[in-house]
C-alpha cells in the first residue's frame, strides 16, 4: 500500500482540486512519466533547454491556467490559487529542479504586473501567457547582487515622454526566452526612491542583449544587458516607492514556491534511497538491517513528512492574508529557510546510506543531492531570511493576538490580496495567534511534551536573557536564536496540521524526537557563540533535553519507511 503522506506517482489523485485542475496536474504527472527515467536524466545531463517541456505547457495551458489572476480575464478555471501552486511545485521538484526553475521565474516576472495598475501591461501579460511564453524578473545584479538600493540599470527621460533604459542585469532566468521581463531601475534624474521605476522589456527587442547563461546548467540563469531601450508609458509598471514594494512583495510570492520544490526532490531521492538500500545484502544482511541505517532513513522520512506538513499548513496563512492579518510575513520566510534547509538534511541522512550509488549517472539521486543545495540559496540567503525571522519572536511568543480560526484552504479561490499586500515595512507590529494551543493539543505525546519544555524556556529567554543592544549587532549570536526560534514556529504549523489531517500519532511523535534533538544542538551552539553572556550560556545548557525513546514507536515508524522500497520507480 502506497504511503499517504508521500507523493507517488502510480497512486496521485488530487481529488481536493476542481476537476480542471486535476486533470492538469495529472496531465503534468503523465507527461514526465511517458518520457521516461533515461529521457529525464540525459536532459539534465546534456544542459538541454527546455523546448520540448514549454511546447507541453503551451499546449496545455497550464502556465496560463494557474498564472493568471481572475481580474485579468479569460477562461473560469484562471486564477491565482495558491494551493494548486504549491501541488505543481512538488510535482516539478519530483522530476527536475529545471523545470520547476522555469516556473518560478515565470511567477517573479509576474509579479511586479499583477501588482500594476497599467491595464494595457496587464493584458499584453495575460495573451502572452495564453500564448505559452515565460516570463522573467530582472533585478539581480552583477556588482550589486539584489541590492536594489544600489541599482545601475539608468532611464533616461527622452522627448517623447519614455524613457532611454540602459545597464545590465545578472543571475535572471529565462532571460532568453522571456516575451516579457520585469525589469528594475531607476531614473538618471530623480533622486532617492522616487525615482525608482519597474518596467516591461521584450527579450527579443532589438535593443535587448542576452550576453550568456551564467550557470552550467539547463536553467537558463541569463546575464543580459539593455542599450539605449525604448520605454514607453505602457511598459511602465510602477514607479518611485511602489516599484520597491513591488520588488520586495514579488519576492514573497516567489520565495513560497522554494518549500515544495524541495519536498518534491526529495520524495522521488526517498523512493530511490530506500529502494537501493533495502535490496542491497551486506555481511548477509540488507543493508536496513543495521540499526544506524534504520535511525538515518527513519530521521530522514519523518523529517520530510515535517516539511509537508509545515508547507501544507503555510499555505492556509498566505491565502487567507489581507491587511489585518499579515502573519503570513513570518510563515513565509520560513518555509523558504526551514523547509529548504530541512530537505538537505533529508538528502544528506539517505546520502549517508547509499553512498556511491549517490553518485551514480542513472540515478535520480545524482541531480536531487546537487539540486536540494540551491534552494536554501535562492530568494535571499538562509542568514537573510533568519534576521528577518527574528523582526517577528517577541510578539510571536510573548505577546499573542486574538484571530479567528484559519480553515484548510484548498477552495477555488483567486489569492488577490497577494498583488495588494501595500507597502513592504512594519514588520515588527505583526501580530500572531497563541502559539500554545497547538502544543496543548498534544500534550500526551511524549515527545511533543518535551519540546514544549523546550519551547517555554525559549519564552523566558526572550524576556529575562534576551541579546542587549550591544549583542543585537552581533549576527552570528542572532542567527543561532533565530533558529531556535524558528523551530518553535516550524513545530507549531506542523502540530496545527496534524491535527487538521489525523497525522498518525506515532509518526508525530517520532518527528518530535527529532527536533527535540535540533533544540539541544542549537541551544549548545548558543553556549558556544563568543558574546553569549553567563546568564546565556547557562540558559543554552539548561534547555538541553533527551528525546523520549520508545523502541516499539520507533519500529511502527520504520515499518513505513521499508514500505517505501519499491513503492515507485520511474519507467525507462
């Protein structure tokens, strides 16, 4: 019997969706398998481009199925739903990083135009997308990175009301492709924000210069460079402090999709994994009988079921954001540091395992172990988005709000608030429900129970041993709150769904055995930072704890794990 809680190809159904959108996804599923395993790898071997993958999606109209805001017209299955993006992330992450890449970057192109009220850039973006293009986000830059304070890609004014636009842009997927690039810049005569402008280019504009794929890879990451490109009122899509806001909202959107890609690749390495180690004899013994094998593979499956289960619930947040309720800015970031670093501790524990064959040409695993490592990496570093975590911890733990309870959202709902979330700043007032009740839902899981030992000292950290001024501009110090922090967030989202979906109370248990040993690890990490103070160092220690063990739990759990061998493998 196929796991429930891990994607398999031969059993997926995603009866939860409208029936467009399942046959879309089924359709995705479908396409991948009829090309095969050996199609699959040689494509990402060989740095194919994309051709055969977007000619699919056009055909289909997938992009433009779960790409285009209900306000911009069109068919009655269009609409931006967060949900039914997040199960297509997933199924690209399963079969390649690159596919998915191609529509990531498609959704930050996006972004800045859903965002805009220039009606014509608007439509010219939604025929576009009927029309099976992609789309791409020019901000990076080479000297600057995503600095965009610091940009060098200059407008002009010229006579006829537009602009002259005129610099360069590095790191920008499909930037060979794209009919339309979001691009970001500012103009050569105002001063400060105000002259900050986003505006639509055409990547085949004679003025538009692709200079080179800056990655080895079948992503497409383009450095391309603008000379003296006309820009008129209807390719302007913001300016001054909205075309910032713009950026960072795109950003928010775009960053979400990180947390199941990873999941995806890490489900297909999972069936991989357990597979080769379970069929190979060692010393006369599969190789799953040794009890370290057992605990890494163990580790590693309920680490996953954890990723899932935060995402999952994540998703609720973002699509039931508007003004009054912005918690998703802490969920965010999250599912793109925690979930993201989670899934390369999950590749790393089944690497440990199969060692060589990790390394194999025909292994799906090859790719996943080089793939899972750009994602923590994408959308602003894990340390970026760990600082910005922290804007959150005190009124996350000390001082909660009163919210009306967030349903499961899996409804055929137009996430519209995503393209009015307003100006990018007051993070630090952002209210949250109380943490507890989650926890207090399980408190006769053992494990669960010793967390949240874990979890209320953190608490009396915040308010008797918090960093002081001086400590504050120690980042190093700060991170390694932050992730303790960030563990108390990640348990509560995964507590609310299992709830939500009857998780299997072993299975729960064993996860938080799991985190109760991240909680030790990365309070003796605190212990160890050069600026702890003594009253710190001795908190860091006192919040050590020992995992629950319970050996028949454990062995239910593995008895899930051994199922995965042979549950899915990938036809020729």
């Amino acid at each position: 019997m196929a796991d429930s809680l891990l994607f398999n190809p031969r059993t997926y159904d995603p009866a939860h969706f409208d029936p467009e959108t399942r046959r879309l996804l089924r359709a995705t599923v479908d396409w991948f398998e009829d090309r095969g395993k050996r199609r699959l790898i040689e494509d990402y071997r060989s740095r194919a481009w994309l051709a055969d993958f977007l000619a699919f999606t056009a055909k289909e109209g997938l992009f433009a199925t779960f790409l285009t805001p209900a306000s911009a017209g069109g068919p009655e299955d269009r609409r931006w739903d967060t949900a039914r993006i997040a199960a297509l992330n997933e199924i690209f992450g399963f079969y390649g990083l690159d596919y998915w890449y191609a529509w990531q970057v498609t959704i930050l192109g996006l972004g800045p135009v859903w965002q805009s009220e220039n009606a014509a850039a608007r439509a010219r973006a939604a025929e576009l997308l009927s029309q099976g293009e992609v789309f791409a986000f020019g901000l990076s830059e080479k000297s600057h990175g995503a600095d965009i304070y610091s940009t060098d890609m200059l407008l002009t004014p010229d006579a006829g009301g537009g602009f002259r636009a005129t610099g360069s842009k590095y790191y920008i997927g499909n930037g060979n492709a794209a009919g339309l690039v979001s691009v970001f810049g500012r103009r050569t005569d105002v001063e400060g924000p105000d002259g900050y402008v986003f505006f639509a280019a055409d990547s085949r504009h004679p003025a538009y210069h692709l200079v080179k794929n800056v990655v080895d890879s079948s992503k497409y990451v383009s450095e391309f460079r603008l000379e003296n490109y006309p820009v008129g009122p209807d390719d302007v899509l913001h300016t001054g402090r909205a075309a910032f806001d713009a950026a960072l909202n795109t950003v928010n959107v775009g960053k979400f999709n990180l947390c199941t890609a990873s999941i995806g690749i890490c489900e297909h390495a999972m069936y991989e994994a357990v597979t080769h180690a379970h069929q190979r004899i060692l010393y006369g013994r599969p190789v799953t009988a040794f009890p370290h094998v057992r605990r890494e593979l163990t580790d590693a499956y309920v680490r996953l079921v954890g990723m899932k289960l935060f995402s999952d619930r994540a998703v609720d947040y973002f699509r039931s954001a508007s003004p009054d309720d912005r918690r998703y800015l802490l969920f965010n970031p999250m599912t793109k540091m925690k979930v993201t670093t989670e899934g390369e501790k999950v590749i790393d524990l089944m690497w440990d395992v199969i060692a060589a064959k990790g390394f194999e040409k025909d292994t799906y695993f090859a790719q996943a172990a080089v793939e899972i490592r750009g994602l923590p990496k994408l959308e602003g570093t894990v340390h970026v988005n760990l600082a910005l975590i922290l804007k959150f911890m005190r009124n996350h733990l000390l001082h909660p709000a009163e919210f009306a309870a967030v349903p499961t959202r899996l409804d055929a709902a137009d996430d519209t608030f995503l393209f009015e979330q307003g100006p990018a700043r007051g993070l630090g007032s952002v209210r949250f429900h109380d943490w507890r009740p989650a926890y207090d839902a399980y408190a006769g899981t053992p494990n669960v129970a010793r967390f949240r030992e874990q979890a209320d000292a953190l608490c009396e950290f915040v308010a008797t041993a918090a960093p002081d001024e001086e400590q504050s501009r120690d980042l190093d110090l700060l991170l390694a709150v932050g992730q303790l922090f960030a563990l108390v967030v990640h348990a509560q989202l995964i507590l609310e769904q299992a709830r939500l979906t009857d998780l299997d109370e072993d299975v729960l248990d064993e996860l938080f055995s799991v985190l109760v040993r991240d909680f030790s690890a990365f309070a003796v990490e605190l212990h160890g930072k050069d600026s702890a103070t003594v009253d710190q160092q001795r908190w860091a220690l006192g919040a050590v704890r020992r995992p629950v063990v319970d050996e028949a739990r454990s062995g239910r759990v593995w008895q899930r794990v051994e199922a995965l061998s042979g549950a899915y493998e990938m036809a020729p």
